[in-house]
C-alpha cells in the first residue's frame, strides 16, 4: 500500500512544488521595462536570414506581437519604435505585407500626433507596392484631417494615377481643391469627372452639383474681390456690378449657372444668386 | 523497375506505419486548423496569415518527415543486417537507394496533399479561392524532394544522428546559399574567392524553390520562373539521389 501511494505522493509533491514556485516567480517578477523588450527585436534583414525561407510567416508573428504590444496603453514612451517595427522590421521581413504600414501610421497620426511620420510609413508603403493605392488614399485623409487640403489634394491625385484605383479618387481631388479655396482648380477636376465617359450616373450627377455650386462660389468670389477692389480704389461702393466692368476691374458681367445676372446689394456690398440653393440636379 | 517500384511501396507502407509520421501529421493539421484562430489576433490580413502559417506548416512538417524518417531509411536496414536479405534477392544495389528515395517521395507527396489540401479548404472556407497556392506547394514538394535526397545519401553512408545534423545543415546552408556572394564582396585573396563561388554553385539555392510569398500575396507566378525552378530542384536531388547510389555501391558491409 505504502509502496504504491509514493509515486502519487511524490507526483502531486512535484505539481504542487512547481505551482508554488510559479506563483513565486510571478510575485517577484519586476516591473515591466517598457520598451526595453524592443531593444531585443532583431533587425528585419537578421531576422529573414534566419527565418530559413520562412519570412512571410515571420512577419506575421512580429505583426501579430506588434498589435498586443501596441494595445496596451499604459506602456511609458509606447511611441519610441513604432516607425521602427511597423516600418522596418516586418516590411524587410515582407514588404508587400500592406497591413501593418497603415496599422503603424494610425497609431503614429491619432495617437501619437505625428503626422509626419505617419505619412513617412504611408509613403514606404506606396513605394514597396506601387499598385496599392490605398497608402496614398489614407494618406490624403490624415491631411484632410489637419486641414492641410493642399497636401490632401496631391495625395489623392497620385492615388487616383495608381492603376486600377477607384475612379471617385478624382471626386476627392475636386473635393479637397475646394476645401483649400481653389475653386477653379476644383472646378477643372470636376468637369474632368464630368467627362470621363467611364463614370457612373451618380459621379456624373454628382459632379453637375458641384459645378453648379462651385461656379456660383468662384463667380461671388471674383466680384466681391473686384468689389473690394473698387471700394479701395473708389472710396465708394459700386452702384451697380456694371460699374466693376467700367472702371476696368472686370473683363465683363459673369453669369449664373441658369443663365441669370447676380444680385447685389449696393449697401452692403454682397453678391448672391439663387442658383447657390439649389440642390439636386 | 519492378524493384525499385516494390522497394518504394515497401517503403512507404513502412513509414505510414511509424508513429512519428502521424504526430507530426496531426502536428500540422493542429497548426493548419489553428491559424483560423491565430487569425483572430490580428487587424486585418486574417487570409494572409492563414495562408502564411498553412504553407509554413506544409514546408516545415514535410521537412521533419523528410529528416526523420529519410535518415534511418537506408542505415536502419544495415544496422538491422535487412539489406542482407534484401540483397540476395535481385535487387541491385542503386535500385535498393531509388527504390528508398521514391518511397521517401510518396511519404512526402502524401504529407503535402493532406496539409496542403486542408489549407486550401481553410482558404476556401474564409471565401477566397486558394488555388493560386498550388505552385508554392508544387514547389515545396521539389524542396522537400531535395532535401530527402540529402537525407538519403548520407543515411547511405553514416548513422542516423549524424544524417540527420547533415541534412539539417544542408536545408540551412541551402536557404543561406545567398550569403556567399556576400561573404565574396567582403574576401580579398583568390582562393577565398574562388571557394565562395564553389560553394554557392555547390549547394542547394532552396531560396529560388520558394514561391510561398508571391503566392499568398496573389502575384503572378510566370509560367517559366516556375518551370526553371522545377527543373533545377529535380536536376539537383537527381544528382544527389545519383551520388547516394554510387556511395552505397562502394560501401563494403562487414
């Protein structure tokens, strides 16, 4: 009896010393070092040597440990290695792994606010994959974002030159160009939407929207311009919009999208038109 | 080639009755089935990376089978005095090494039509069509052929433990050849050189037999990449599986 109780004995002594000295182990364990432990993550380049053909793989695994690592919050200088690992490690790991290039620069832009290396990972991205418009797209938000509508613009038309993106990239363009104040500019993307015969019924109705509403903009703007200009010049309103064209501060009248003159009120020195209200085709 | 056929069979019939080919089967099916729930972790790329673990679990089983089970092929009838028997009968000597190798082949076939079968029903299963996969697996399979041969020809000549160090270093050797002509940017005398060159002619360039990241990334694999790189795999394991003959033609049993 005696003889066959000591191998249980001796078995549950072993567990329960192991589960002791665990729990032990986990007592004393130190703080957590912060990102100390990315000191150890090897170079990309190291890393692929010893992955023995098992590179796609491997940038997976740091990927997938960079997403942990990254979500917890209370980590002390968490932003350090960001455009390290998600720029470095797992793109010379795999470089046309497209996840973790946008992954990074979202951490980077909302977290971190540092736009400008966000936009660095984006544009790694896009240069390892020249066909994935998606980094530049991206890119163009962040700058919407910040209201940089200039830079948005330029992201969006290199997105909307990659092949086979979508073709609403153009709308973005004409979309930023107006968010920035160039309305003309704006204006000649639309009517390029307008003409693209691949576009859609809904692009196109879109797009004669737009046009209707950028022009009335763009045509306020010049005469409350010339408006200003003529006051300066004058120390007096003009009367009518006819006296801008008189005194030479205009070429001639411009006229609404329906074909009707603006209106001005001498008073205040505004100009409207009921072409900006209305809405739909 | 009736006795090549008979010893193949013979072979593959004696390694699906070896335990170890069923656990590391049922390894990578675990691995295979898992990845779905790796999947789960990540912020997109959940194809990517069951595809990327899925071709990992069809390379790296299929090259323990290849190491464990190729390795004591041949040593393990000497040292049983089986080849003894085996011999009597009319079987020359090449036929008996062939016939170990094609066995050893069959085995691997097996193992990447079971993984790699279950990982293109993962990949079918997540709504994306898998067969773009089947090239890189085509490719393992020559890969795994290679490295088998490896494991042949020195199970023809030296004991398992050692066979397999050997083959190991040369799938390692084989995945790093790149790193000579590094090395040969970095040696200034000639005969350095010289053996840089040889060895990065020598030894395997498994790195030209792997497709696996051109395939999970939906990449066009050229008809003719594919065939050259067919071709140099079966050309090379041809030549090993060659030398393991020649080597145990010469051996002397005592």
């Amino acid at each position: 009896m005696t003889r066959s109780l000591f191998p249980a004995a001796l078995f549950l002594a072993a567990v329960a010393g192991a589960t002791l000295s665990r729990a032990r182990i986990v007592a004393l364990e130190a703080p957590r070092a912060g990102t100390k432990e990315l000191l150890y993550l090897p170079n990309g380049k190291y890393l692929k040597a010893a992955s023995l053909g098992q590179a796609s793989v491997v940038a997976d695994l740091v990927y997938l440990w960079a997403i942990q690592y990254y979500s917890d919050y209370d980590r002390a200088d968490r932003y350090t290695y960001v455009e390290h690992v998600f720029g470095k490690v797992i793109p010379e790991l795999d470089p046309r792994f497209v996840d973790p290039y946008w992954l990074g620069a979202l951490i980077l832009t909302t977290e971190a606010q540092d736009l400008d290396s966000g936009l660095r990972l984006l544009e790694l991205g896009a240069e390892k994959n020249p066909r994935e418009w998606i980094f530049l797209f991206l890119a163009g938000w962040e700058c919407d974002h910040v209201k940089d509508y200039d830079r948005a613009a330029a992201y969006f038309e290199r997105a909307a030159r990659v092949p086979d993106a979508p073709a609403p990239l153009v709308r973005l363009v004409a979309g930023m160009r107006a968010r920035g104040g160039n309305l003309r500019e704006a204006i000649a993307k639309w009517e390029e939407v307008l003409a693209d015969p691949r576009g859609d019924e809904a692009s196109q109705a879109i797009a004669r929207r737009q046009l209707r509403t950028l022009q009335v903009r763009a045509d306020v703007k010049d005469l409350e311009e010339a408006i200003a200009s003529f006051r300066e010049r004058q120390g007096a309103m003009p009367r009518r919009l006819d006296d801008l064209v008189r005194a030479g501060f205009l070429k001639r009248l411009p006229l609404d999208p329906d074909g009707k003159a603006y209106r001005y009120d001498a008073a205040s020195g505004t100009v409207t038109s009921d072409a900006s209200r209305v809405l739909g085709s | 080639m009736t006795a090549i056929a008979a010893v193949a069979l013979n072979t593959f019939r004696e390694a699906i009755r070896d335990r170890v080919l069923y656990l590391l089967l049922a390894v990578a099916l675990v691995v295979v089935a898992g990845s779905r729930f790796v999947a789960m972790l990540t912020v997109g790329s959940e194809t990517k990376i069951v595809k990327d673990l899925g071709l990992a679990a069809v390379s790296i089983f299929g090259l323990l089978i290849a190491v464990f089970i190729g390795v004591s092929l041949v040593s393990k009838e000497i040292e049983r005095r089986t080849v003894y028997t085996l011999l009597a009968q009319p079987v020359a000597r090449w036929q008996f090494v062939a016939g170990k190798y094609a066995g050893l082949l069959l085995v691997l076939a097996a193992n990447v039509l079971v993984v790699g079968g279950s990982v293109l029903a993962a990949v079918g299963l997540l709504g994306e069509s898998p067969w773009g996969l089947v090239p890189a697996m085509a490719l393992i399979f020559v890969e795994l052929g290679v490295v088998a041969a490896f494991a042949i020809l020195f199970s023809s000549f030296t004991n398992p433990i050692l066979a397999a160090v050997g083959t190991f270093a040369v799938y390692v050797a084989g995945h790093l050849s790149w790193s000579f002509d590094l090395l040969k940017k970095r040696v200034t005398t000639g005969a350095g050189r010289q053996l840089c060159d040889i060895l990065h002619a020598v030894l395997p360039n498994l790195d030209r037999l792997d497709l696996k990241a051109d395939a999970v990334h939906g990449a066009a694999i050229p008809a003719g990449t594919f065939a050259a790189a067919a071709v140099y795999g079966l050309c090379y394991a041809a030549a090993v599986v060659v030398l393991a003959c020649i080597v145990f033609e010469r051996r002397e049993f005592a």
